[in-house]
C-alpha cells in the first residue's frame, strides 16, 4: 500500500479548493480539468479521453503520474446520484408534457450515457491498479447511488454529515482508497470559527453569497467544498 505523497494530481476539480489546501500544506498539487471556470485549472484537458487512452494503453497523462504521487478525482456523478432514476422513470417534473414515445427515447439516451460513464469509472480504477497507482476518488452517497448498488469494488469511507468538518452543507459522500489506505488522525483544534456551516449556511446562501466565491448559480454553489472541510479531511485521512 502507498503512504508517501510526492505531488498530487486533482482530476475534475475547477475550484482548485484541494489543490490549494495541499499546496498551503507545502505539496506539490495540480488540476486539471476540461474547463476553467474559477481560473484554478493548471491543465485544461479532455480527462474522459485522457482515462480512455490510459485504459487502452495508449499515451495519457497517466504516463507522468508516478507511483509515489497521489491521484485526487472528483469524478462527475451526473448519471450516478439519484435524479436520473426520476428521469429514467419518467417522473421528473421536467418530463411532466412527454408522451411515453418521447420518455423511451431519452431513457434509451441516458442508459447509453451511464454506460458510458460507469465505464470511464472502471477504466479509472483499472489504470490505477495496474500501474501501482495511488488513488482517492469522491461521489456522492446514497442507498440507491450506481456506484453504491452496482460498483463491484465497495467505498472505503463514508462521510455522512460533511458539516461535522466545517463543510457548507450536510451532503453525505463516499471515497475509494486504491493503493493506499485512509489514515485516521486525530484533529484537536476545533473548526475555526469564521467556518459557515450546516443549516445556517443553507438560509444564508443568497444569490450574493455564492457571487462572492465566483460561482454561477445554487445548483453549483451546492457542489462547492469548504476549504475548511478539504484541510481537515487531507490532515486526517491523507498525510
């Protein structure tokens, strides 16, 4: 199993809150990402091309990541959490004008669309596990999750109340450790008091609050990490 860190690479992360919590703590940390929205990602790059020629064994980035560094993937859980059975059921409020006809074609689109996905998923591990890789990957949790009910390897932490660690909301998450096994440290200081967290921080998030951390809508705001809850869960699962 892996312990030491020499640089960590943080896929699918645009807001560079992780990156910059490992770099305060004097690591080497880079993003990569297709987009840039939060102007944080290091290496603008397609990772789901990336991940199918890294599985297939053609050139990727995975052919500079060395077995001493860290692999942090904040892997996209669109098809994964527990929205899109509402729509592969048709009972999505969005749906409520579609005629059956019109309900079969786009489960047909999405079926093809969580294949797709889970595969990329499966080709993640795969590279990390042949090559001796050190990985930690975050989704969301929930009984009915994909991952959760169908991924053959099971999460290795679950974080039911991200709050607990000064998270902004609750937002119950799961990691797979691969190479590498969670630490378990303990954290004597209290979460810092200029912490916004639990249900406080879900009244007061207004159309103001989250402009102020350069983020575009709620929806958005609600996929965001404190960096208090990054620091916290790096110190005591990661180094």
């Amino acid at each position: 199993m892996g312990d030491k860190i020499k640089r960590v690479h943080c896929l699918f992360e645009q807001s560079g809150t992780f990156k910059n919590c490992f770099r305060r703590l004097g690591y080497e940390a880079i993003d990569y990402d297709i987009a840039n929205d939060f102007g944080e990602t290091d290496r603008k790059i397609d990772l789901f091309s990336e991940i199918l020629r890294g599985g297939y064994n053609e050139p990727s980035i995975f052919d500079q990541i060395e077995k001493d560094d860290l692999i942090l993937a904040f892997f996209p859980c669109i098809r994964f959490e527990d929205q899109v059975q509402l729509w592969f059921r048709g009972q999505n409020y969005g749906q409520k004008t579609w005629n059956d006809a019109q309900k079969i074609e786009y489960c047909m689109k999405l079926s093809d669309e969580l294949n797709e996905m889970y595969k990329l998923v499966c080709l993640l591990f795969l590279i990390c596990l042949r090559r001796g890789l050190q990985l930690v990957m975050e989704n969301p949790y929930s009984e009915s999750h994909y991952l959760r009910r169908y991924f053959c390897i099971p999460s290795t932490l679950i974080d039911m109340d991200r709050r607990r660690n000064g998270d902004y909301f609750k937002k119950p998450t799961q990691y797979w450790f691969v190479n590498r096994k969670p630490k378990n440290n303990l954290l004597m200081e209290a979460i810092p008091d200029n912490s916004i967290t639990g249900a406080d921080m879900i009244k007061r998030m207004t159309r103001k609050d989250y402009q102020k951390m350069g983020v575009k809508n709620r929806k958005v705001a609600r996929s965001m990490i404190h960096p208090d809850y990054a620091d916290r869960f790096i110190r005591q699962y990661l180094i």
